[in-house]
C-alpha cells in the first residue's frame, strides 16, 4: 500500500520509512506539512498517511483539516504522531479528522499492529466504494414507468409513443426490466375458458353420434 510520511526529524523520518518499506509498502517522505499535502492532492494519492503533530508551516493537525474537507472519493487513513501524552492533544487529533495516533516513542509492534488496522479499513472503503459503483450503474440500466398511460377501455392495448396501440404486456416489457409469464385467472377460467370447453366437448360427442 502506498504511504506517505510527514515527519520534520529526518531520524525518526529514516526509522519509519525503513520500517514501511520493510513490511512491503511503497513510501514517499515529506519533511514539512506542505509537501506532504501537496502529496496528498495528486491523483492517486496515497491512501495511509503518518503525520507528526508539530511541524513548521502545516502541522499535523492542520494537515488533517485539510485532508477531511477535500472532495476525496476514499480519503486516506490518518496516524497521527504526538510526542504529548496528555489526552487534549490527542482529542485534539481525533476531532481534526485523524483516525488512530501513537505516542512517541513508540514500539515497532505498535505501529505495524496500526498500520495494519489501516491497510484493513482502507481495503473495506475501497471495497464498499467498487460496490457503491457497481449499484449505481445497475440503476441507470433499470428503466421505470412513469406519467399517464393511454389505453384503450375496450381492448386494454396502450398507445405508445409512436402513437400506436400495442398490448399491455409488450409494451410494459419494452419499458421496464419485468418479464411476463402467461396464465388464467379463476374469473377468466370461470367466464371464458370453461364454456369454450363445455362447447368443444359438446361438438366432439355430437360428431361420434352414428349418422354424422
């Protein structure tokens, strides 16, 4: 996974970007907020980013802001690092948009364990985003009936935007997803196909009759 580094001290800098590399992602490290935002704008931007709190120019907690109220589809996963143990500071890194932090100096465990959590959330939001897509364009395909339908009180056949009369059920099945499977109602059964029967049968008895 790609991850972008902002740290100003280039040990601490050095450490974790041999550590990145290590565990098998590729790093790109920034010095300073700014270059570490300009990172985050390109296409395709990282999507895991660790940023220490106190930088010159664009500190962490700036960092975060900005990252949150760009229009990113899937926006990075923030660690922040903060070398302040008191709980303001890291409140103050939660309600700025980051999502996890670790306190300096920190064990390499740790931060492989958090790493992690974030490869594991960025994959479900990348995830989720591949089947938001996937919906939306099975959407567009659905076609819907909508408005006023003419159609004829005696036939039942509507009239179709070429201005001619076609069944119900082709015309229905040329604007919508619905396929029609064929069958007989009790009243229709009762009214319509019963006597027909009752009148085949009738025919047929009477053409066995000796004489005809």
């Amino acid at each position: 996974m790609r991850v972008v580094i902002a740290e100003d001290d280039a040990v601490s800098r050095r450490i974790l970007e041999t550590l990145l590399r290590k565990w098998g992602h590729e790093v790109t490290t920034t010095q300073d907020g700014e270059a570490a935002w300009n990172v985050l704008r390109e296409p395709g931007a990282p999507s895991l980013a660790i940023l220490d709190i106190l930088m010159p120019g664009i500190d962490g907690l700036e960092l975060c802001r900005r990252v949150r109220q760009s229009p990113n589809n899937i926006p990075p996963y923030i660690i922040l690092l903060t070398a302040n143990h008191g709980v303001p500071e890291i409140v103050k890194g939660i309600e700025a948009g980051a999502n996890d932090y670790l306190i300096k100096p920190y064990d390499s465990d740790e931060l492989r364990a958090r790493v992690q959590v974030g490869v594991r959330m960025v994959e479900l939001q990348t995830s989720l985003a591949e089947r938001v897509k996937e919906l939306e364009v099975a959407l567009t395909h659905v076609k819907k009936l909508e408005g006023i339908l003419p159609i004829c009180s005696y036939c039942k056949k509507i009239r179709n935007d070429l201005d001619s009369w076609q069944h119900v059920e082709s015309y229905v099945a040329a604007h919508s997803q619905v396929e029609f499977s064929h069958g007989i109602c009790p009243a229709c059964f009762e009214n319509t196909v019963k006597p027909q029967l009752e009148s085949f049968q009738i025919s047929q008895a009477l053409a066995l009759e000796p004489g005809n």
